[in-house]
C-alpha cells in the first residue's frame, strides 16, 4: 500500500513538473518561466552600476529566492524519474544544473553570480510548455539536418584550414615582418579573418603580390560562408518530417520526449505514458 501511495505521488509529480499537458503541470510552467525571466533581468540591472548601488539588496534577495526554488525543481525533478542519470546528463538536466549553480558558486568565485544569466537557456522549454508542436517537429528536423551535416562540414572545414595555412605561409614569405606578419602561426590568424569576411584591419597587406593574394582569400570567402549553409539546407530539405505531430509527454522511466499524440506507452521504454488525469 505504501509502495503505491510513492508511486502515485511519484507520478502526479511527474507530470506536473515534466508535462505542460495538464492545467497544474502549464501553471508550474508558466511559473517557471517567469522565474527565468526575473532572474536574468535581474542580473542584468545588477550590473548597471546606479540602479545596483540603491536595489542590491532587494536583488540579492530576488536571486537567491529565485535559485532556492530551481535548486528545489532540480531536486525534485531528479527524485521524479526512474532513472535520474538520464535526466541529470540529457541536454535539459545539465542546463537546469548549470542555471542553478552560479549563485552557491558566488560564495567561491566572486563574480560568478553573473553567470545566472544562462538560466535564459532554460526559456528553449517555451516550445514545449506551449506546446506548439509544429515547431517542436521543425526543430527535432534542424537538429537531424544537422547531424547528417557533420561529416560534410567537417570535412569542409578542414579543406578550408589547410587553404588558411598555405595562404598564411605564403603572406608570411611575401610581406615579411614589416608588413605585421611577424609569424605564420600570425598570417594563418590574417588569412582566416581575411576567409571568414570580418576583416579586423590589425594586419594588412602592402605588396601588391600579396594584395593579389587577399583579394583571392576575399572573394573565396563569399563562397566558403554560403558552402555550409547550402549542406544543411540540402540536409534539412530531405529530412523526416514524422516526428511533427507530438506532444509534451516525458517518459518516467527513461526520459524520452516527443511522443506522438496518441501515444499510450513510451516508444522507446515501453513506460506507460499519459495515464494521469487531473
């Protein structure tokens, strides 16, 4: 009987921290978000110098009450699922852990509270807790686009470092320590802002040799930004589109999210899903 009162506890719990299906699960949501937003903009008035001179205290406050409770949120969060591991080292968990830490580290580190600002990480959830599933669908296919993209563009960017070296090397032999490349490793540092079109201006060619040279870097750098754009629109184009239509359902057992509609059991566990009605 006792086992079964935990669990039922266990899993009211659940759903109301992890769903956004539910009325209390959207209240603690919304609650949640609004928490993030004080939080961040609070740091940031901490930061301007009058207006943290006359409200420190009343912000200190603000943030320590604000951390109390996502210290709270995580713990319960972790106590909720069958299988805390899979929580505490997904993507959400180690964001919630990291939004939840600068503060307590602020007693260690001095200055370390600013890093609160990261908890604006924990506003990705909106998607969820608003279910607003189309864009849920349209980032699981970014994401997969992205991922089938890697091989690709890694291979792309390492044609593009080895062109950065040999047009480094070469400026490096044509203009010479008086022209500012003192060193390769310095015209390889040139020839990749000259690549990647930000052009700092703190090293410039004078021979016309050389010039010759960035004006080829230059007009290759057009073509170098719009290359990994076009492998992940290419990607992204050709991508799954099955996994659109989902809900906000988070699996106890192993955590696993984006469950269809009507799902009834996880699709990756086997868990019962979406059994609780409030």
């Amino acid at each position: 009987m006792t086992k079964v009162k935990e669990h039922n506890w266990r899993s009211k719990l659940h759903e109301i921290i992890y769903e956004a299906d539910t009325p209390l699960g959207r209240i603690f949501d919304v609650i949640l978000l609004i928490l993030i937003l004080l939080s961040v903009i609070f740091v940031m008035l901490e930061s301007v110098e009058p207006i943290d001179r006359k409200y420190h205290e009343y912000l200190y406050i603000g943030e320590w009450i604000i951390t109390i409770f996502f210290s709270l949120e995580y713990i319960l969060r972790i106590i909720t699922v069958k299988k805390p591991t899979r929580y505490i080292f997904s993507f959400y968990g180690i964001i919630d852990f990291i939004s939840t830490i600068p503060l307590y580290l602020s007693f260690i580190l001095a200055g370390s509270s600013y890093l609160l600002t990261v908890r604006a990480l924990r506003l990705l959830r909106i998607f969820r807790i608003l279910k607003v599933t189309r864009y849920i669908g349209e980032a699981n296919k970014l994401t997969k686009a992205l991922k089938n993209s890697r091989p690709k563009i890694l291979v792309f960017l390492f044609t593009v470092l080895i062109i950065a070296i040999i047009a480094g090397t070469l400026m490096y032999l044509i203009e010479g320590e008086e022209s500012g490349f003192t060193s390769i490793p310095r015209s390889i540092y040139w020839a990749i802002v000259t690549l990647t079109t930000v052009g700092y201006g703190d090293i410039a060619p004078t021979d016309p040799l050389g010039q010759f040279i960035a004006a080829i870097l230059m007009i290759m750098g057009y073509g170098i930004i719009a290359v990994p754009t076009g492998i992940v629109s290419a990607e992204y184009a050709t991508a799954d589109d099955d996994e659109v239509h989902t809900n906000t359902q988070v699996c106890s057992n192993c955590n696993e999210l984006d469950h269809h509609d009507d799902a009834k059991y996880c699709h990756n566990c086997g868990e019962v899903i979406n059994h609780l009605e409030f």
